[in-house]
C-alpha cells in the first residue's frame, strides 16, 4: 500500500466526517430556533405566570427603592438647611470658628 493513498485516503474520510458533523449541527440549530419561535409565538399560561410574579416583586422593589432614595434627599435637603443657616447664626460660646 501506498503511504500516499492512506493519507489522502483519511483525509477524505475526516473531511466526510466533518461535512456531516456540521450539517448535523446546522440541522439542530435550526430546530432549536424553529421551536425557541414557536414557543415565544404561543406563550401557554404557566410559562407566563412565573415571569408576572417576578415582574410584580420587581415593580414592588423599585417602588421601595424610590421611596427610600426619596428619603435620603429629603435627609440630605434637611442636612444642608442646617448647614447653612449655622453659617449665619453668630459662634457659640466656647467653640473656634
């Protein structure tokens, strides 16, 4: 036998192979995105529900996130109001300005 003939001879076959892996792998990623599209087309209820109570815990938290921020202005707003009204006030006895 031929070395020559052997090599070309698993070249063609690696190259077979290789040809049907990425057909095959093409085919099952179409199937996927076929069925991933049937599937977001047709929503059934119970996929939906758990997606609802994530979105209301989420609309409950941002709600809880604002008000808490709101809170820390307002702090804040009190804050500088002091500040600057001890500016004008005349210097306690006893402190160093």
């Amino acid at each position: 036998m031929d070395p020559g003939y052997l090599i070309n001879n698993a070249i063609s076959s690696l190259a077979v192979v290789l040809s049907l892996g990425i057909a095959g792998w093409t085919i099952i990623g179409i199937a996927r995105v076929w069925r991933t599209k049937a599937i977001a087309t047709n929503p059934s209820p119970e996929l939906l529900q758990p997606v609802e109570q994530r979105l209301q815990r989420l609309e409950q938290t941002t709600e809880a996130i604002a008000l808490e921020v709101e809170r820390i202005a307002e702090g804040q707003r009190f804050v500088t109001k002091l500040l600057s009204d001890a500016e004008h006030q005349p210097p306690r006895l006893g402190t160093a300005r």
